[in-house]
C-alpha cells in the first residue's frame, strides 16, 4: 500500500475540516478511483468532489491518471466570481 494525498481549497477544506488528507491505497490507482475512496472516507465532499480539477504541482491533470506512490493531489473547487 502507498500513501496519496489530497490537498483541499476553499469550499473543500471547509467541509472537511482540515487541509489535507492521505489515503493509504495499491498504487498505481488513477485519480478517479481514489477520489471515490475519498468520497467513502468523507460523505460531506462527495458532491463537491465531481466538480472540482485536480492538479499534481502545478499541471491540471485528468482523473484518468494513474498516479504511484506519495503523491500529492491538489483539488480545486469551481469559483464564482466577476
């Protein structure tokens, strides 16, 4: 098992209470399959987490990805603004 983990900003970090969260998951495993293990561990994100991009540094990066071991995902909830 490899530990990612996932960075949260605005609406995301105020539901979940915190910054950031690692899931310990069999690597590799695309960004897809574990954000619904996110969505297991954390119910008040589910909805929100469909929405959101995801970026590894500073690159924007489909949930299709396969990603290994002790990596860093960032996800960015939608804004609104003018």
């Amino acid at each position: 098992m490899s530990q990612i983990t996932f960075e949260f900003y605005g609406r995301l970090e105020r539901l979940a209470h915190q910054s950031e969260i690692s899931l310990k998951l069999n690597t590799p495993v695309s960004i897809e399959n574990a954000l619904q293990q996110l969505a297991e561990l954390k119910p008040d994100l589910s909805e929100n987490l469909e929405r959101c991009a995801c970026a590894i540094g500073d690159e924007l990066v489909s949930r299709s990805m396969l990603v290994d071991a002790n990596t860093r995902v960032a996800l960015l909830p939608p804004v609104a603004g003018g």
